[in-house]
C-alpha cells in the first residue's frame, strides 16, 4: 500500500487494508523509536540495508514476517550493531 493511498481512500479499509495499515504503522513506530527521530527512521526504512540484500527494509512491510524480520533488525541498531545479515 503506498503512502498516497492513504490520502485519496473515502470508501473505507477492508480486513487485509488494515492489518497492512497496522503493519506499516508498527515499523514507522519502531524505526522512529529505534533512530530518535522519526525522519531518521523513515529514511532508514527508506534505504538500502545490507540484512535485506541490498533492498530496502519498506519492501519488506507488507507480510508479518517481514515486519517481524524488519523488527529483528532494529534489536541491534537500536544498540548500535549495523548487522550485515541475520
């Protein structure tokens, strides 16, 4: 689900919409809780990271266990650990 869409639905979320929706907002939250700053977690959700192979960690966002994989992930930044792969 892109961002834009967000702007331009008057018709209501159906039951995978939301749970999309609630996924997105999960890792934004973490991302920004993770970096201190949201824009700084918006830009790394954003950019390349090599755990991902070379794609970005918002690629990932749509399915649970790409939200929990992304989730893994900031554990260790969050501490300091850019990890290369998981």
């Amino acid at each position: 689900m892109a961002i834009r869409e967000l702007q331009v639905r008057s018709d209501g979320w159906g039951c995978e919409e939301s749970a999309a929706l609630l996924r997105l907002a999960r890792v934004l939250a973490r991302a920004a809780e993770t970096f201190e700053d949201f824009d700084l977690g918006f830009a790394w959700l954003n950019s390349p990271v090599a755990a991902f192979k070379g794609a970005t960690s918002m690629s990932s966002r749509d399915k649970e266990f790409g939200v929990e994989f992304v989730m893994d992930v900031l554990g260790p930044v969050e501490h300091g650990v850019f990890p290369l792969c998981i």
